[in-house]
C-alpha cells in the first residue's frame, strides 16, 4: 500500500500575510490601533490567611479589580512610594 503525502500549499502563508496586514486598514487618518501591552506570568506565594483576606476585601469593595489587578496595583503604589523617599 502506497501512501500520498501532500507538499503543504505555500499560498497559505501569503494569505495570513496579507490578512495581518489588512488588520489596521479600517483605522482613519491619525488613528492609534491600541497594542496589547505584553504581561509576564510569576509564579507567587501568599499566606491562604492573606488570600482569604484580599478576596474578602475585594468582593466586599465595588472597585471591580481582579486579584492579579489589584496585586499589581499594590505593586505600582509601593514601588511609587519608595521612589518618593
């Protein structure tokens, strides 16, 4: 038994290309498209007494923050604060 393998069209690349670089024709003259700023992952350790405490705190408040937004948050104030000193 024979078996037929197929060279992959090339043509396929030359579609995605084109189509990326269509993705930001429907912007107007001066229009900014908004680039997804790039996160990291960090692998972090917390108390479960300390997590139970921020979930508590932030289904208690109305702020709306994710815990990983209000741990960067907390983050960025601190990190303001020391360069302050």
């Amino acid at each position: 038994m024979k078996t037929t393998v197929a060279k992959k069209p090339s043509h396929a690349k030359q579609k995605t290309d084109a189509f990326i670089e269509q993705a930001g024709s429907n912007l107007t003259e001066g229009e900014v498209k908004k680039a997804k700023v790039k996160k990291s992952q960090v692998p972090l350790v917390i108390s479960p007494q300390l997590l139970k405490e921020l979930d508590e705190y932030l289904e208690a408040s109305s702020i709306g923050l994710s815990r990983s937004n209000f741990i960067c948050q907390a983050i960025k104030e601190k990190l303001d604060r020391e360069e302050k000193i």
